[in-house]
C-alpha cells in the first residue's frame, strides 16, 4: 500500500509527473482550465495517496504562486490535464491575475523590510542625493494635497441576489463575495454549506453559500 502524499510540495511534483502536459514544477506555467479539479478529481478517483481535501489546497497553492499568475496574460490559452487546448484568457482574467500577483508581491517586500526593521543603522553614513531629492517630492506633494479637491462621483454599488440552494450546482457561473468587490467564478464542487468555486484567474477558492450570489 503507498503511503498517502500529504504535503502540498509532494502532490504538485506528483501532478507535474502524472500530467506533464499540464502541471510543472519548474520554468513556465501553463494556464489551467477553468474547473480542472473535477477533471482531476475524477481521474484520481482510485488513486488512494491522494485526497480530495489535500488535492485542492495543492491546486489552490500552485495557481496562487508567482510563477503561475505570471502566466496568466490577455490571449494565453488555458489547457485541461492533458494539455489540450481549453479556452483563452479575456481581459477580466489577466488584470485580476496582474492584480493579484501585484498585491502577493507588495505584501512579500512590506514583510521584507519589516524584517530588516530591527537591524542597526550604519555608522556615520550622510545623507543621499536621492534622499533629499524624494523629501523635496513629498513637501511639494503635501502643499499640492492641501488644495481643495474636486468631489468625487459616488460608486454605483452593484446589487446582486443571494444563490438559491437549486442554483448552486456544479459547472454554474455566479459571483462570490470574497473582499469588498464580487468576483465572477464557477461553482465546482458542492458539500454542505461550503462551496468550492474557481476564479477567472484560475485559482480554486473554498467558501459557504451565504458568499453565493447572482446577478
């Protein structure tokens, strides 16, 4: 009997081997197609070293990494697990992935430099060039924000319609409440109250039916 794979690192180099056409661990990722753990999920289904539960959060991790959301740009194609070509990124998908790779990045270096917080500053060291120069841009920043500003227009809120329990189903496209603005996705996995969907970016959220909603 084969020892389940519980680690996260251990199922992707597994995915990488058993779908080399899709999954890698190495160099350029290739963009995944939407609602690929139900393709995976049911191709594993005799395969005891790997569960469901352990299964997800390693798609999760690997469409969440740097090196994946890199590959997610305007007109890639997304490839199901055997490398067949699935369907193109829109506009909508690749901003979200920048976005989110933006966001991972900012919030990587912001952990760096606190990290670094703690370190003694060197002796003697004078003043640099750059540095007056970006005190200056700041003053001059300050003055310019103390002017009146025009008043902002107001946001439309959009209202959505909570999911009914006959509308969450598998393969339906809703929009999930996740942060403050709605994201469209779809539905690919159902149990209970919690909801597994996928993102147009591509990464597999798990939430609850409250976060459900159509348009």
């Amino acid at each position: 009997m084969e020892t389940k794979r519980t680690s996260t690192k251990e199922i992707i180099a597994y995915l990488a081997e058993k779908f080399p056409a899709c999954f890698s661990i190495e160099g350029p990722a290739k963009p995944l197609k939407v609602g690929i753990f139900q393709d995976l999920a049911e191709r594993l289904t005799d395969d005891e070293t790997v569960s469901k539960t352990r299964l997800r959060q390693a798609l999760r991790h690997y469409t969440s990494s740097w090196r994946y959301l890199k590959s997610v740009k305007l007109d890639s194609v997304r490839v199901d697990i055997d490398g067949n070509d699935a369907a193109k990124i829109d506009q909508a998908q690749a901003d979200y992935a920048a976005k989110t790779l933006k966001e991972s990045q900012e919030k990587f270096g912001h952990k760096k430099n606190n990290d670094n917080k703690g370190q003694k500053p060197y002796k003697d060291r004078k003043p640099s060039a750059s540095k007056d120069k970006t005190d200056q841009k700041a003053k001059f920043k300050a003055v310019k924000s103390s002017k009146p500003s025009k008043p902002t227009k107001p946001k439309v809120e959009v209202k959505l319609t909570p999911a009914t329990a006959d509308a969450i189903i598998v393969g339906k496209k809703v929009k999930v409440q996740l942060s403050n603005s709605p994201m469209n996705a779809t539905i690919t996995e159902v149990s209970g109250k919690d909801v597994s969907v996928q993102l147009d970016s591509g990464m597999v959220v798990k939430t609850q039916a409250k976060n459900i909603f159509t348009d």
